[in-house]
C-alpha cells in the first residue's frame, strides 16, 4: 500500500482520475452517510430524554469543537503524512465512536460521540478533499470536485433517511450500530482498493518556516474563507434546527429524515447541473446566488408548518446551498500556495467548526426561550450580511458579480 505526502508527477492516462475516484467517492458516501445519520440520532435520541433546545444545541456545539481547534494542525500532518492512512484510521474510529451509546445509554455517550465523531470525521473530510485537489490535471480540479459533492449529497440523503427509518424500527440505541455498520466497509474499502492518488508533485514546504497568517491574510483566500462559513452556518442551522422544529410540530422521526433526505436530494441534482452553470458563469456569482436563494427560503421555513409545507422549502434550500460547495473548494485550491492546500482546507475547517460551535449554543438559547422562527430569521439576516459582503468586495477589486 502506497501513501505518499507528495503524490507522483505522472499525468493520469485516459480514464485513470475516474478509477482513482471510484473507491474515495464509495468510502465517501459510507462515511459521510454514518457522520450525519448520528447528527440526527444523538438529537432525536437526545430529545426522547427530555433534552432541552440548549442542550441539543450543546450536542451540535461539540461535533464542531474539537475540529475548530485542531483542523490547522490536521491539515498540516496530511500535508506531510498523505491522505489514505488519516482515511482508514478516521472511518474505522468512527465507526467505534457510534457504539457509544449502545453500549452506555444516556446523555454523557450523546456528548461523547459528538466530540470524537466531529474530530475523526475531520481526519477524513480534510483528506478526502484534498485528495481530489490532487487527482488528474488541473483542468479537472472543478469536475473533481463536483463528483466528491455528489458524493456527499447522496450520503446526506441516505444518513438521515436511515437514521430516521430506524429510529422509527428498531429505536434510537440499535440506530447507533446500524451508523457503525455503515462507516466500517469505508475503511476496509480504502485497505482493499491499494489508493494511491495521482497529481503534480508539490514543492516541499517543510524546509521553509510556514506561517498561517500567510493564508489568513491572502486576500483570494480570505473571501472564500468568508462566503464558506456564511454558507457551512446556513447548512448546520438547517440541520440543527429540523429535527428540533419538526419534533415541536409533531413530525414523526421518519418524517424529519424525509424531510431533511429532500434537502440533501436537492443537492445532489443540482449539481449535475454544476458543469454547464459552471461553464457560463463565474464561480463567484453562483456563490451569490447559493447566498440568496438559502436566505429567502430561510424567511420562508417559519411559515412551513406542516410536513407537506415544509418539505418543498427544504428542497429549495438544497438546491441553493447544493452548489455552493464546489465552488468553494475549487477556489481554495487555485488560491492555496503549493504545498499548502491541506492547510488551506484546515484553515476552512477550522472557521466552519467555530461556527459549528458557536452556532448551535447560540440558536439552541434563542429557540429555547423565543422559538425556532428567531432562528430561522436570524440565518436570514446572515446570509444577506454575507452576500453583500462578497459582493462589495467582488466590486472594490474591479470584478464581475
């Protein structure tokens, strides 16, 4: 088994990129599938022990803890170390990690498998995308991309799907096994597939002094940075706040994983549509559109209901937010320095996983005492904040909106 820092500097022959993604792409679907399954077990799981709305908050806190604090310093090691071990390890502990509450029932394993779910689910999303930063030519950095998204749309189709069905089956403890068995084979799939990922070969950093104010203060960087928090934030506050919302207007727990399958069903198909909108728009003014189209829907979801009402919106915000996230990963890597792109997405990790963090608490607060139509208000007025940000900025350097 091969697993290099700086992958070799041959180009890929026809067809290679496409075999090279197939196992990531499968391994992505399982793990990613089991992630955000137990997002929605440990609430639903959390809410049937009379957990408060801050208390679930704090659950969602912690999946993002631990990785605001450490996705840098994970960027770095896979920068030096490679991607396919931090893969292997992070599916197999994750799998683990969702055993927790079938073997210790109560709140303190709900807290627990967040935080250690969030951290190894960090391992492997780093990895994952920056290995598809490295496979093929440069020419098919967005095509890479859009089919890791692909990827993650499925699985965030099946996780709450499942977590939702089986909750509803077999009850919440045994859901957390049936997760586990999902995460497994991703890690037997990536020992068995021998990966090993093509691309240019990177000048070495390690003999320099790096410094992450370098990428802090890199202009390009900072405005992705900025518009990919708005938009992770947007994406937790809709997870966050279905399961809770959905509970309150008397949602079954198949209906909340329907609801929040249609969302991630909507990502999925509009971006089968990414390489042509890509191909006549600038990848800014489709993160402006993803922007404004998740802050209408967000005004709309306190007038949703019902589960009939609600899952249209749901749909909607998918198809706004599904194509943001290509974009956003395909301009990090162009603006990355050589060398730097695992930093670069640590970097992104790190400010999503703080808003992860501070999110939840906050809008667990705000629905604990006002409801969740604050929340859903708020996600609104935040979006806009951003997107005219993004464009003021896009417009003070002189460049097409």
């Amino acid at each position: 088994m091969r697993d290099n820092a700086n992958p070799v500097t041959h180009s890929p022959s026809p067809g290679s990129t496409a075999h090279l993604l197939r196992p990531l792409l499968l391994s992505t679907v399982l793990v990613h599938s089991a992630f955000v399954g137990s997002r929605v077990a440990v609430t639903l799981y959390a809410i049937k022990l009379h957990a408060s709305a801050f208390d679930v908050g704090l659950l969602m806190a912690l999946y993002g803890l631990l990785p605001m604090l450490f996705s840098v310093a994970v960027g770095r090691l896979i920068d030096r170390v490679g991607m396919l071990k931090p893969m292997i390890v992070s599916a197999a502990l994750l799998a683990l990690f969702l055993l927790l509450p079938l073997a210790w029932p109560g709140m303190a394993a709900l807290y627990l498998v967040s935080a250690l779910s969030g951290l190894t689910f960090t391992f492997y999303m780093i990895s994952v995308q920056n290995t598809a930063g490295v496979i093929g030519k440069p020419s098919e950095l967005t095509a890479n991309f859009n089919k890791l998204s692909l990827g993650f749309s499925a699985s965030g189709f099946i996780g709450p799907m499942l977590a939702g069905f089986a909750i509803d089956s077999i009850g919440h403890r045994w859901t957390f096994l049936v997760l586990a068995l999902c995460a497994l084979p991703a890690a037997v799939t990536l020992v068995a597939s021998k990966f090993a990922p093509l691309g240019p070969k990177p000048p070495d950093v390690r003999s320099r002094k790096v410094s992450l104010a370098e990428l802090l203060l890199d202009k390009r960087l900072q405005r992705v940075f900025v518009a990919s928090g708005m938009l992770s934030i947007a994406w937790d506050a809709f997870a966050f706040a279905i399961p809770l919302y959905g509970s309150r207007i008397g949602m079954s727990a198949s209906q909340i994983g329907i609801v929040l399958g249609a969302f991630a069903a909507a990502t999925f198909a509009i971006r089968f549509f990414l390489p042509a909108l890509g191909r006549r728009y600038n990848p800014w003014r489709l993160i402006l559109v993803s922007m404004l189209c998740a802050c209408a829907c967000f005004l709309l979801l306190p007038l949703s209901s019902s589960f009939s009402t609600l899952l249209p919106v749901a749909f909607a915000l998918g198809l706004g937010l599904g194509m943001s996230q290509p974009m956003v990963l395909s301009l990090i890597h162009a603006a990355a320095p050589a060398g730097r792109a695992g930093e670069a997405v640590g970097v992104r990790a790190t400010l999503v996983n703080f808003s992860q963090t501070a999110m939840p608490l906050m809008f667990g607060a705000l629905g604990a005492t006002l409801g969740m139509a604050p929340v859903f208000l708020s996600m609104a007025l935040l979006l806009a904040g951003g997107s005219w940000y993004v464009r003021r900025t896009r417009v003070r350097e002189g460049q097409p909106s």
